[in-house]
C-alpha cells in the first residue's frame, strides 16, 4: 500500500508530532502514520480517506493538507526554507526593543550607566519602561503562546507552552512587583531588584535564536532531496511533423521523439533510436564515468548528453520517469520511522506534563525551604525553559533524512527508514549468482574443433544454427561470431528441445548443438571431448557439444564471468565480519569455481527458482539476513528476507520486493551501504545519547540541586540560551554524515555477532475443508504472513498445518486467520 504524504502546519517540538502522529493513528483505516518534525510532513497507510485525516490533524489543533494539493506550486516549494525569513524578522525586532530594555534593566541597575533626568531616582518609572518594552517582545513573539495555548486546551502541551509559561511566569510575577511598589513608595528602589522583565524578553529573544539555527540546519538536511529536484529538465525539444519544437516537459508525451544534443540534459526516460554518445549518468548512479549510448540503449532523466546527437523514444514521463521515482523514494523514505526511534517518542509523549509538573514541585520544595518566592520562581523558570523535546524529536529524523540523501547521491535508494537502520545489522548476505556476481551475460572462453574441423568453420556451424535460438548461450556465441568476418549459412527445419538443445538442416544435412546427451543420439563422442568437457565445467564453463551428419565436430564453452568489483566487495563484507552466501541454479561444478574466484564463505547449488526463499528461511535462524538479486524468481527471497535488496538494472518485481535499490549494478555499493547504515547508527546514538543527557543534567540544574553542593545558580536566561544550543546541536551532529567517505574501508570494524539463540517453538494446527493443493498454499500463504510464523507446512490429506514460530503467537490470531479463509479450525496444540 503506497504513503500518502501531507503537509503539517503548527508543530514545533516532538510533544506536537506525537500528538497529530497519534491522533491519526487512532482512525479506523489508519494502517501506520508517521509524523516527521523535521519536515513538517505526515506519512499515512491505510484506507481512511484524507478528509478524515485532515480533520483529526485540525481537531488535533495544526493544520494538514494533501501534499502537492496546489497544482501550481512545484516540488521544490514544498522544501522551501520559509520559515528562517519571518524568524530572522521577529529576532531583529526583538534585538532592538531587548537592547533598550537590558540598558534600563542590567545596564542601569549592575554598571551605573545613565538615565535621562526625568528617570533619576524614579523606580517607578523605570519598572514601567521595562514592563513595557518587555510587552511589546512578547507580542512579537506572540506566536510562542499562541500555540502553547493551543497546546494545552487540547491537553497537549508543547515546547510553546514551557516557553510562554515561562516567560509568562516572569513577566506576571514582575507585574506584581510593581502593584507591590505603588503600594510601598519608599521601598520601590529595594524592590526594583526583584523584577525579571529583561528574563522574560530574553528567553524569548534566545529561543527564537535557537529556532533560526535550527530552521537553517534543518534545510541542510534536505538539500540532497532539493539537488535531485533541481535536476529535472524543463523543457525538452521534439520532433513533429518534422519539425524540431522546445515544449514544457509537461507536454511530453509516451511515444513522442525527442532530441538531445551535446552538453543538454535528457528530459524523459527513453531508448535511443538514432545517434551515438557517452551519457553523463552520475546524477542518478553516483558513477563519475560517462555510459556509452547506441541505438537500442536506455536513456535517463537529467542525465546528460556529454558528445554526440542523440534522437530519443519516450517510453517514460512524468512521475513515472526514473528521477520522479527516485525523489519518491527518498521523499517516503524520510516520512517514515526508524524502529530506533520509539524510545524517543514514547518519552516525547509525556515531556511536556512531566516537566511542567517538575518545575511546580521546584518551586513548592524552595518556598518550603524557606527562600523567598522570586528566588523559587526564577528556579521554576529554569525547569520550564531549559528542557528541550526538540533535541529528543529531532535525534533519529535528522540522521535519516541526511543518510537518505547521501544514499541517494551515491545510487543507494533506502524505501523507508527502517531498512536504513538494519541494513548496518546484517550478519549473513545472500547472493543471487546470475546478474549480481556475475554479468549476467554469458561469453565464449573457447572454441574446441575435433574431426579436422577449424576453430572458423566450427564457430559459423554452431552460429548457424544457433541464431534461431533466444537462449542466452546461444547469444553469447552469435556475439562472438558477430567479431568475425564471415556469413550465416541457411538452416533449415530448425527445432528447440527445451533442457537438451538445438537442431535443423544445412545442406540436407543435420546440425545439431546442445549437452552431452543430446549429441550422443547422433554422434559418437570421444572420451578425449568428455575428458576436456569435464575439465571445463571445473573452472565454471557450460560446454556446448556440436555434430554434423552424425560426426561430432567440436566444443564450444561459454561461461558468465563475474563482475569486475564483485571479489572487492565480497571481501570487504567478510572483513565487516559479515558472512557472504551464494544461491543459484547452476551445477556444483559451475557454482564452486565462481564462488572461489567471489571468495564468497557458502555456496547453494543446484538451487530451483522456488526454492531460494526456503534457503532464506534457513539463513535467518543463524542471523539477521540480507538477500541482493535482480530476477522475478528473487522476489520472493527478497520478500523473505529481513532486508531485500534489489539492483535497477533487474525486473520490476524485484524492484517493488526490495527494500533497497542500487542504481547501478555494481556490488561495491553492499559495503557502502552497510557502512552508510552503520554510521548513521552512531550518529543517532550519540543525538539520543546528547538529547537525553542534556535533559538529565540540565533539569536538576535548573531546579537548583546542585547549589547546595557546588553553589551553582542558573538563571533562566542562561537556561533559554542552552534550549536552543541543545536542537542546533543535534542537527550539526547529523550533518557530519555528508562528509562520510562510504567508499572507504580504512575504518571498517568487524563486528563479532553473538551466535543467534533457536528460540524457535511449533504449533501444529488441526484445519478442516482443505480439498486440493489450492487450498494448501492458500493456507500456507495467510499464515506466513503472520509476524512471528516463519513457517507454514500445511497438508490438505491429514488436515494439519505444522507451524514453526520465531516467537509467540497467539492461537487466536493463528484460528481467526485461517478462518477468515473459510477453512475451520478444529485445534491448535
């Protein structure tokens, strides 16, 4: 089910995302919602419509709307910076009105500066300055209590309302003080000490400063999203009527030629049908060298045209080219959540309360304690202003948000935040052999002539009759006759027999070409050509066994060499600690000699296309398993496997199963994206580690704990000044992943992985109405869908289903689903 994604308006700490996050979370239809501080956005599964979304955010007290619901604006819009320009206003204007307010109250009062004439000596009046001048910051930052209002008539308080309570605090209490000093004329100069409205402004002037910061960090961390946005071509120039016309990139459409000429950007995805040239793919791929294009070739959106003219069959557009689904990735990605970041929200639920609650029991404890009721209050203050939610909320969303982006500038695509997390936790990595290790694209390595037969003269046979053939073998020798100057000779009545090989006609005369038992039907083969067949499936080649007019003729080996960086990026996982395992169809023979040259630790051979998600099954009972393959056949495995990865140049289905996609089909990015997962990691421990430890120690400081120890005081003025330092801190933290070499294995750790407990139990349940081998794996499929069954065997003849469980289940979630099958349940034991 995709993530329908919405703009949220009014939030201003992790107390505000997790009140919308839960109010959308308990509509009926809600499958999941994440809510994302740091974008301001909302990601939501399920099938409650979006008018009940919007409407539980509003009653929620913020504001929501369909993102991208204003057709005229344009993506990039949306990662807008708009909120620095109106903080950057309301701090010059609280700076001006501050400056003047802090001379009359600490320039005056601490370092003798002079007043004009008329205010010597009159306390009165100076109180009044100040009370006014701190008024007039406190309507211009009005929007802090604005929302804390909010906040707490819909019993859900926020950062506003620590801030407003705070500075409200302050400036109620100094109010006071002057009613007190109207009534006590001759004791106004001793009590003009005890006002604190210069702590009322200047809490609010330090918090808007700590906002700023964190508004200009925060659009740091989506300049990656706003770089691929930027990228996207447009306008792009046709061809009709035979005429070249510019267009909006909006009016291209499927089937439309386009061209592209040197140093343009290519405006939609398409496949080259006239020209030549090196395309400049780095944008998407992360790959500094350019691709070469021919005919036939696929091309990309916002690549770019380096050499040649290029006309070009749009075959994608829209939000269906590859940046489009790219941007999408990335954008639902950073909408969800990382499991790590549970802790920080359940504590983000109940911040708030908890410490507002904290700085009225301060406050209480030093009135009991016998100090005066201005000294307990600035101590209630510091409590209210110096603890920082924000830091908690912001912790996890920032590191993803920026490891999103670096990912994404290097062709690592994350689907969501989770698969960021474990991705860096995997102990086994599976491989699918064909296309991942190996090209994919099977070569000739020899030509074996026998019966006083050339290599040439062998070579034009076998192409002869192979070109009638789609088979990747026979593909591979076509190429290899395409090298050579000669022609095909006319085949006649030719025949497939599929698992065996080839046959037909040239000159009257059969040709036939395939394995070693379909030769011998019709030729004898020498125990020399076995011999030499057998030395060749040693070192990893298929033997292709050829006669002609009952005569054995010669061999030709073909094999699938593996990609150049695959044994690098094996070895560098091994070197990680991380075991590296191969799965595939191919004979013992073939599968050993490649997984020696990968240096891969275990090989599974022989393996059918169904039975890889079983080898899977198997692996993650010794650890947490990642599965990479490109094929249809691998979706399942990739499905079952805890992280899935997938590379672009594979199929659709494989693709969509995938929780990570590489952009190119270079397995060098497994370690990249293994270490980029590791030290993001590090990155939110040590946010979590800062965010909580601030409010551990800051909060008793605040509340005065230590000054019976140490004497230390704070006022809350300096307490302001830390809240603000505490968010802008963990967003700096989150930023040093940009500059994270993920190429680089000069820091690689190897982790030592505690051997996994079989925590394992079976169930088996007695199920009735089971007719057919349908309604077996109907059955099987609703209970291995349930989280904890790691597998169903489920026999309609004796009426069982005997389930293996990585944890508990219970028995009535097990009943319920298979009945909701129509299939009754008798028993569960």
């Amino acid at each position: 089910m995709s993530i329908r994604q919405f703009d949220v308006t009014g939030m201003s700490c992790a107390a505000c995302s997790s009140r919308v996050e839960k109010a959308v979370s308990s509509l009926e239809g809600v499958s999941s919602c994440s809510v994302s501080l740091l974008t301001n956005s909302m990601g939501v599964q399920g099938s409650a419509s979006d008018s009940a979304i919007i409407k539980a955010v509003v009653d929620a007290g913020y504001g929501a709307s369909l993102k991208g619901s204003d057709k005229t604006s344009k993506k990039e819009d949306s990662l807008e910076d708009r909120e620095s320009p109106v903080l950057v206003r309301r701090l010059i204007s609280s700076l001006l009105f501050l400056i003047v307010l802090m001379y009359f109250s600490m320039g005056h009062m601490m370092l003798s500066l002079p007043l004009p004439k008329a205010l010597n000596g009159n306390a009165m009046a100076i109180g009044i300055i100040q009370m006014f001048l701190a008024a007039i910051v406190m309507t211009i930052n009005q929007k802090f209590f604005i929302n804390g209002t909010k906040g707490l008539l819909h019993k859900s308080p926020n950062m506003d309302t620590l801030v407003s309570l705070g500075s409200a605090a302050s400036f109620i209490y100094s109010f006071a003080i002057l009613i007190v000093m109207t009534i006590n004329p001759e004791r106004q100069m001793e009590y003009l000490h005890d006002l604190y409205f210069e702590s009322a402004a200047m809490i609010l002037a330090l918090i808007t400063i700590g906002k700023l910061l964190e508004a200009k960090s925060k659009g740091k961390t989506t300049d990656a999203l706003k770089s691929l946005i930027k990228l996207a071509p447009q306008k792009a120039t046709i061809i009709k009527a035979g005429k070249e016309i510019e267009v909006d990139i909006s009016d291209v459409s499927i089937g439309d030629i386009f061209i592209v000429r040197p140093g343009e950007s290519i405006p939609v995805d398409g496949v080259v049908i006239k020209g030549e040239s090196a395309v400049n793919e780095s944008a998407l791929t992360g790959e500094s060298l350019p691709v070469d294009k021919k005919e036939g070739d696929k091309v990309s959106s916002a690549t770019i045209n380096q050499s040649g003219y290029l006309e070009c069959k749009a075959t994608r557009v829209g939000e269906d080219t590859t940046l489009s689904q790219i941007i999408k990735l990335v954008s639902d990605a950073s909408a969800t959540k990382a499991p790590i970041a549970k802790i920080a929200d359940k504590v983000s639920g109940v911040f708030v309360p908890v410490v507002i609650s904290i700085a009225v029991v301060t406050i209480i404890i030093w009135m009991a304690l016998g100090e005066s009721f201005g000294f307990a209050l600035q101590r209630g203050i510091s409590v209210l202003v110096i603890s920082c939610p924000c830091a908690l909320g912001l912790a996890t969303p920032v590191a993803i948000m920026v490891a999103n982006g670096k990912g994404a500038r290097n062709g690592i695509l994350f689907k969501t935040a989770e698969s960021l997390e474990e991705a860096g936790r995997v102990e086994i990595i599976a491989f699918d052999k064909t296309g991942t290790i190996t090209e994919g694209c099977p070569v000739v390595k020899g030509i074996y002539p026998f019966s006083s037969w050339s290599e040439d003269k062998l070579l034009v046979f076998a192409a002869s009759v192979e070109t009638r053939s789609e088979h990747p073998l026979s593909k591979a020798i076509l190429k290899k006759f395409g090298e050579r100057e000669s022609a095909l000779l006319p085949i006649e009545s030719f025949k497939s027999t599929t698992g065996k090989g080839l046959s037909g006609l040239i000159d009257g005369k059969e040709i036939r070409g395939g394995n070693l038992a379909f030769i011998q039907q019709a030729a004898t083969i020498p125990e020399s050509a076995k011999d030499l067949s057998e030395k060749l499936s040693s070192k990893g080649e298929t033997t292709l066994f050829f006669a002609y007019d009952g005569e054995f003729i010669g061999i030709i080996s073909v094999a699938d060499p593996i990609k150049e960086d695959s044994s690098k990026a094996i070895s560098e996982l091994k070197k990680m600690g991380i075991k590296a395992v191969m799965i595939t169809g191919d004979n013992k023979n073939t599968a050993s000699s490649i997984a020696a040259e990968a240096g891969v630790d275990e090989v599974f051979a022989e393996v059918l296309p169904d039975g890889k998600e079983s080898i899977i099954r198997k692996l993650k009972k010794e650890g947490k398993v990642m599965m990479v393959g490109d094929g249809i056949n691998d979706a399942p495995a990739l499905t079952r496997a805890d992280i899935g990865v997938a590379i672009s140049a594979g199929t659709d289905i494989a693709i969509d199963a995938a929780d990570i996609v590489l952009m190119k089909s270079s397995l060098i990015d497994i370690p990249a994206l293994v270490r980029l997962s590791r030290r993001t990691l590090l990155n939110i421990y040590e946010n979590l580690f800062w965010a909580f430890g601030y409010n551990i120690i800051g909060i008793p400081l605040a509340a005065g704990a230590f000054i019976s120890i140490f004497g230390w005081k704070m006022n809350p003025m300096f307490g302001a000044l830390a809240m603000s330092v505490s968010s802008f801190f963990v967003i700096s933290n989150a930023l040093r992943l940009n500059i994270v070499d993920i190429r680089s294995s000069k820091h690689d750790i190897k982790y030592i992985h505690k051997k996994k407990e079989n925590k394992e139990m079976t169930k088996t349940m007695m199920i009735e109405g089971m007719m057919c081998k349908h309604c077996e794996a109907r059955v099987k499929k609703t209970l291995e869908a349930i989280e904890g069954v790691e597998e169903a065997v489920v026999s309609f003849e004796a009426g069982t289903a005997i389930l293996t469980l990585s944890k508990s289940v219970d028995n009535e979630i097990l009943k319920s689903a298979v009945e909701g099958q129509d299939y009754p349940v008798l028993e569960i034991k």
